[in-house]
C-alpha cells in the first residue's frame, strides 16, 4: 500500500486518456503516493471511497459542501484547469484544505486565442470565406465598410495574466488600449501601454470589449442587458473567460437589436448549447467550443503541474497556486525558499 492515497473521480470530464496517469506520476511517485481512481456518481459514493484520501485530483465534476466535509484526510484538493467554479472553496477553506488550480499554464494560448477572434470577427472572415465558397467572388467585400484596426479602442473587463497577454500582441496593431478592474493597481497596466477606466468607459468608448472575469459568485452575470446597451453599435464583443460572467439572453438581444456589431466566443452560459441556441445562426457571431486553452502542450502541462502541486501539499510546502490562499498560513506548511536547480526548493 502506498504511503499516500490520491483519489479521484472515474470518468468525469477532463479524465485523464487512457487512464494513465503518467504526467501526475513524475512527482507523485517519489513520495509513494499512488492515485486511486474511484467511483464518485453521488455524493454518499464519494464519501464512501474518498474519506481516507490524503489527497483529492478533480476533474470537471461539482464538489459540494457535503462531498468535502466528508474528507477526514484531506490535505489538498488540486484542480486540472484555470477555473474552480465547479469546487465549493468556502468549504474547502472552512475545512483547512488548499484548493489549487493551474492559472499560468494556459495564457499564451488563450492570449492568442482572444487576438484571433477579434481579428477574424473585425475582418469578417466567416462571411468572406462564405462569399468564396459560393462563387460570390465579386459581389461586394464586407471589410471595405470597416475601419482600419489601427487606432482603434480594445477594452478589457478585468486585467490577469490573460488580458495582459492579450495586450502585448494588440499592441502591435496599434490599438489604443483601456482596462477596467478594480483589484489591478494602475502601475500594473501602464507597462501594457493600458490605460485604467471605469467599467462604464470601458463599455462606451471600445470598438472591442474582450471579457476576461473569472467564474465567481460576485461576477455572475457580470455584464447585463444595461452593459450591452451602453456599447457602440459598430462594437465587437469577445469573450475568452467564462460564460456565466455574461447574461447570455442580453447579448442576444444586443446582437439582434444591433446595440452592437458582432461577437467572438470561446464560451458560453450553457455548454455545449442547445441546438435551439439562437448564436448558432448568426452570422456576425463567431464561436468556438472552448478551446482557447487548446494545443499540443495542453494535457502534459496542466496534469504535470496538478502532479506538483499535490506532491508540493504532501511534502508540507505551500503549493504554487492556491485558489484560498488564506489556510496557508494556518495550515502548518512550510513556505517556499528561493529555487536551487541542483537540491530544488528549499527545505
């Protein structure tokens, strides 16, 4: 038996292909720990099978009150993706046990991703595309009637590592560039060539509004219908965080009321959507199914980092990223001492 218990959940979204665990294992094996997949369909099976886990991996699966409460062991809960909304954290931090997620793995790629819908979506390649492919060739071209991306407004609702990445690659289009977010100091923003803006600013003076809020109970619905309304009509909106932050129902009313111009979406409120979902036919709507997160490097790198992460917890050192922060100091691990390539981090 090994020295540590892992568990996780059998057959959950972002389970692992193949059900090896090989990436996780690099820094899990060392320490003896072993992870166990179990069979979590209720919460009373995932007591059942999970109480004596020195360590819970999630994957994609909601993680209630109850399920936490009935770990005895538990040390950390490590997540394999940037978003823990599908985690209750206030249990989590009641119970003295680290949520961790992987917030820096990805940002290159979303970066990217959010840059090519708002290019694409400004260009209006979907419909240009649709024009060459019927042999409508000389029938008029949709760019003509834009203007020139240079000096154009982008506008950010929150400013992370995302938003900030976002900005280095617009800025070589010559966009002027404004941000709202009230937990970034301004010095932040500046070396991004951003200026800071109230979020009503952000709404009122951007050609693009790129949403980058995280999944959190305070920004639910973050932007409504009176958001929507106080867009320009030729403004695109794009959204590479999540889709619970945007009133879905107002965007589509925006989008057929023509209180602004178009939208390019990574996520949406309900994923995948229902076939009903009025977006799909629209062609001033650009979407993708959440894979702005997506390329060779997605699967090694987010389940390597999940492996640390837990073999971090186990070792008593504080994990890279906590989601609760705050059970850190309480929790008796050790912090991190600056990193030494011949003995690691110190001890």
């Amino acid at each position: 038996m090994a020295k540590f218990k892992v568990v996780t959940p059998k057959g959950q979204s972002f389970a692992v292909l193949g059900g090896a665990y090989d990436y996780e294992n690099e820094a899990l094996i060392p320490l003896d720990a072993e992870i166990v997949e179990i069979v979590a369909d209720s919460e009373n099976e995932f007591i059942a099978n999970a109480h004596d886990a020195d360590a819970v991996y999630a994957k994609g699966r909601n993680f209630t009150k109850r399920m936490i409460d009935g770990l005895e062991r538990c040390k950390i809960i490590a997540l394999g993706t940037v978003g823990s909304d599908y985690i209750d954290v206030a249990a989590a931090t009641a119970k003295g046990i680290p949520v961790t997620n992987i917030p820096d793995t990805f940002i290159e790629e979303v970066a990217d991703h959010a840059l090519m819908l708002l290019l694409a979506s400004h260009r209006r390649l979907l419909i240009e595309d649709k024009m060459v492919r019927e042999s409508r060739w000389r029938e008029g071209r949709p760019a003509l009637n834009q203007p020139r991306l240079m000096g154009l407004t982008l506008g950010f609702v929150a400013f992370g590592h995302v938003a900030r990445a976002t900005a280095m690659r617009a800025k070589a289009f010559g966009l002027r560039m404004i941000a709202y977010d009230p937990y970034i100091e301004e010095l932040v923003m500046s070396p991004y060539g951003v200026e800071p803006a109230t979020l009503d600013e952000v709404l009122a003076q951007s050609d693009f509004v790129s949403m980058h809020a995280p999944a959190t109970a305070d920004a639910h619905h973050m932007l409504s219908e009176a958001h929507f309304r106080k867009m320009k009509p030729s403004a695109i909106f794009i959204n590479t965080g999540r889709g619970p932050t945007v009133d879905e129902a107002a965007l589509i009313k925006a989008l057929k009321e023509g209180w602004i111009a178009g939208a390019g979406l990574d996520v949406l409120e309900i994923e995948p959507p229902k076939p009903d979902n009025p977006l799909l036919k629209m062609a001033n709507v650009i979407l993708t199914p959440h894979v702005a997160s997506a390329s060779a490097r997605f699967d090694p790198a987010r389940r390597r980092r999940a492996g640390q992460e837990i073999a971090l917890v186990l070792k008593g050192m504080w994990p890279r990223s906590a989601v609760n922060p705050t059970v850190l100091e309480k929790g008796g691990l050790r912090r991190w001492q600056p990193y030494s390539m011949e003995r690691g981090p110190a001890t």
